[in-house]
C-alpha cells in the first residue's frame, strides 16, 4: 500500500534549531520593516543584506544574516503574507528534515546552503548590480524544500488545498520553478541565480552526504554512482 502522508497544522514537536531559525528571521524581518520608513538608512538592511560593499567592508557575517532577513518596507499585507508563508514551512518542512537527520546536520546543512548561495549571488552582482541589497528567507526555505523532498519516500503525497493529494516532489518542484520563471521574467537575476543555485546544492548536498536518492529514476544511475564514490573516499580517510 503506498506510503501517504498529510501535513495538519504542523509538527507535534517543534525542534530547538528550528524554533531559533522561526524566531530570528521572524524578529529582524519585522524589526527591519517597522523601522525602514522612518530611517533614512536602514541599518538592519545595510549590515545584514548581502551586498559587495558589505563584504569588501569586511562584512563577512552577510554571508549568513542575509537568509534571516525578508525584505519589506513597512508592516503590509505582502509582506505579512510572504514572511507567515516561508515561516510555516521552514517550521513544517524543517523539523521534518532535522526529525530524519539531526539538529547538527541540519544546522549545517542549513549554514553551507546559505553561505553557498551567497557566493553564488555575490558574483551575479559582479555583472552589473554593484549597489545591490539582497535578503530573503526564501533562499534557506529552497534548500529545506529539497531536502524533504529527497528524504521523503517518493510515494509520498501532500493535500493541496487539503482537498487535492499531489505527490510531494511534484509541489515542490513546482513551487520552485514557479519562483524562478517569475525572478526571471522581470529580470531580476541575483534572485534567479541564489534561488537556483540553492536548490542544486541542497539536491547534491542530499545525494552526497544524506545519501538518498531522488524520486525522479532517471537521475538515479547517476546519484549511485555519486554515492557509491563517496563511499569509497570516506573509507580510504578513515583507513589513514
């Protein structure tokens, strides 16, 4: 009998690493709106976002704040509505991720995934968004996204709308590339490229050190042969 599996409000046990990632992004988002349109400068955006002038000022922390951060000028709807999103999934997803993994796994996973995408985003900028502040949660939420999705059983099924059972593979792939035909239709390229190339890391983070395989069979023969090799390197370093 196929494995099903339907998500209620949210977890039952709610993890320590996920209750400080929800209360940070959650506490600076707000903050950063409340305070943006009565400051000339918002400092919350300047020293958090990411940006090439933060990081040639030695802002190295930015590498990591960024993913904390939801963009927003005041307290609105669209902004009420697009933190509350990313947040209840990070809590769902996440727990689910650091359930079938561990708080510390998670948590790196979680930093790498970040710290990558924003390597990723700084050299985008280099092309010509030299004066470019970028924050989103949206970017941890993608890796955490694939994550579930590579851990789950591939049988798995979600009730969108809690009415219309979907394959879970199936609605995150979509919520993704909805993201990314969006981002890229108006051209905003730094969000094309960190959304994208978090989304690669965490599948190959995923086959590599989770070691699992992905629900799409034709990406497997080569997953194997990903994992296999891992195998063996880990095997030759523990013999030295």
């Amino acid at each position: 009998m196929p494995y099903q599996k339907s998500y209620k409000l949210g977890p039952t046990k709610t993890p320590f690493i996920i209750k400080l990632i929800v209360i940070l992004t959650l506490t600076i988002s707000v903050i950063s709106a409340i305070l943006s349109p009565f400051l000339k400068t918002n400092f919350f955006q300047y020293f958090l976002s990411l940006s090439l002038p933060g990081i040639k000022s030695y802002f190295f922390w930015q590498l990591i704040t960024y993913s904390f951060l939801q963009p927003g000028y005041g307290i609105d709807f669209s902004f009420i509505i697009s933190l509350l999103f990313n947040l209840y999934l990070i809590w769902v997803m996440g727990s689910s991720v650091v359930e079938k993994t561990s708080q510390k796994h998670f948590f790196i996973f979680y930093l790498l995934s970040s710290i990558f995408s924003a390597l990723i985003i700084l050299l985008t900028m280099l092309i010509g968004y030299q004066n470019y502040l970028f924050s989103s949660s949206t970017i941890p939420l993608y890796a955490i996204l694939i994550a579930w999705m590579m851990l789950m059983p591939s049988d798995t099924k979600i009730f969108l709308f809690f009415a219309l059972p979907i394959k879970h593979y199936f609605l995150v792939l979509g919520l993704i590339c909805l993201s990314l035909l969006s981002t890229l239709s108006s051209l905003d390229l730094v969000a094309f490229f960190g959304y994208l190339s978090v989304s690669i890391f965490a599948y190959f983070y995923s086959v590599v050190i989770f070691q699992r395989y992905s629900p799409f069979h034709a990406l497997n023969r080569m997953e194997r042969s990903l994992i296999f090799t891992t195998r063996i390197i880990i095997n030759k370093f523990r013999k030295k």
